[in-house]
C-alpha cells in the first residue's frame, strides 16, 4: 500500500512538472495561429496562417536568424577543439594543478553574461578590434569553451585506460593512440558538446548586445521587437525553430536504435 501510495505522488509530481516545462511552449504555439495583433490566446479569435506569411515575407528577421546560425556554427569550430584539448588537458594530469586548472576553466561559466560581453569589448577594442559578429562570436567562445570541457572530462573519466596503455604497449605514439582509441571513444560527447555549444550561442543575448556592433541575431532582433510592438510571428519562429530541433532529434534517436536481428 505504501509503495503504491509512492508511486503514485511520484506519477503525479511528474505530471505537474511536466506540465509546467511545456505549458509555455503550448501556449506560444497556439499564439501563432490566432488571428490577433497580440501574441495571446485568450481571447480566441480565429484561427490564421497569416502569421507565417508574415515570417516568411520578413527579411529582417531571417538575416537574423541567418547571422545566428554563423556566429553559431563559428562558434562550435572554435569551442569544440579547444574545449576538447582542456578536457584531454586537464584528464592527464593531477593533484592541485589539476584543481587550479580546473577552477580556473569553469570561473567563466560563473561569469554573468554581461560582464563577459563588455569586457570582451573593452578588450578587443583596445587592440583596435571594432565590435560585430567576429566579437560575439570571440566572446561566446569565453564560456562556452567550458562546457565542452566539462562534458569531454566526463566521458574520459569513464574510459578505460587500459584500452590507452594497450595500443602504447603495442608501438602505438600517443597521437596514434588519441587519434585511434581516445576521439572515437568521445565521438558521441563530441557531437552532443558541439550540438550545446550551438544552441547556447544560438539563445544568447546578453554577451551579443555589447559585441554585436551594428551586426543583428535573433535574440537581438526579437527583444528590438518587444520594444516597439512583438506580434505572433515571433510565435511563429519559435515553432518553426522547435520543429526544426524535434525533427532532428527524433532523426538521431532513430539513427543510432540499435537494428533488430
């Protein structure tokens, strides 16, 4: 009776939480095909696709959305290696370097955005770089280089090294052995680091507002947006976006099922 009685708070607590994670999401998508000038849907007036030919008509937001996936994509080139060489960095070697290192690569994760992004001006400008989407994607890079060190140093520690001294037993070099054992071993974090990295230059907003220069992103575009009047195309950007992400990740967990025999 107890353990029924447990699960049954546990099924309901799930329910609530999870309705609380989506309840927002199914509200703005319901906002983008009501026909009203607000993003809203209450009152209910009719239902619209014009919000969408609106989307698609706009050439301003999709360069926006354009310059995100650049600076995105320039970011997961930069991010990636450099965070999977501070985790391979920091895997090889211990005791209180290990620790200072360590601190020391996760302080810019405990950076509030601001501070990153008008430092990264300030920097930058002293050494006569002007600001623009090259900055916002050098000051991305600050902090999101630790997140893929973080996720890199979590799958090495769960490799087994005997697999390393193996190939090094067997005339392996150690570039050999990287190259052979260690990257496709962090293959899958690799590609998961490089998918956050994306997404987390993607949604930025405070460290682009000071580094974009005249340059716009998405998050920039939108918040413009809500200054002089938002209407449900945003709505409708933010189901085309969620569609997009949805898609590709029901793709990938098809991909990689293991095939019946």
């Amino acid at each position: 009776m107890e353990s029924r009685l447990t699960r049954i708070i546990i099924n309901c607590y799930l329910v609530v939480f999870l309705l609380y994670l989506f309840a927002p999401l199914f509200v703005m998508v319901a906002a983008a095909f009501n026909d009203s000038k607000f993003p809203t849907v209450m009152p209910w007036k009719a239902f619209t696709w014009r919000w969408f030919d609106d989307l698609w008509n706009d050439d301003r937001m999709w360069g926006a959305v354009l310059n995100s996936v650049l600076v995105g994509l320039a970011v997961v080139i930069i991010a990636v290696p450099i965070g999977t060489l501070a985790g391979l960095l920091l895997d090889s070697i211990r005791g209180r370097t290990r620790s200072f290192l360590y601190g020391l690569m996760v302080a810019p994760l405990l950076v509030p955005g601001i501070i990153i992004g008008i430092s990264t001006l300030i920097f930058w400008n002293r050494l006569g770089v002007s600001g623009g989407l090259h900055l916002s994607t050098l000051g991305q890079c600050s902090f999101i280089c630790s997140y893929v060190m973080l996720m890199v140093l979590a799958r090495l520690q769960r490799m087994d090294r005997s697999l390393e001294e193996a190939a090094l037993d067997l005339g392996a070099t150690h570039m050999q052995t990287l190259r052979l054992i260690v990257l496709p071993y962090l293959r899958t974090a690799l590609l998961t680091a490089a998918v956050l990295a994306f997404f987390q230059s993607f949604e930025n907003f405070n460290t682009t507002l000071f580094t974009r220069g005249g340059a716009t992103t998405v998050t920039i575009f939108i918040a413009s947006r809500i200054r002089t009047g938002v209407t449900p195309e945003v709505n409708a950007l933010g189901l085309v976006l969620i569609s997009i992400t949805v898609a590709a990740a029901v793709v990938y967990a098809v991909r990689r099922k293991p095939a019946v025999v």
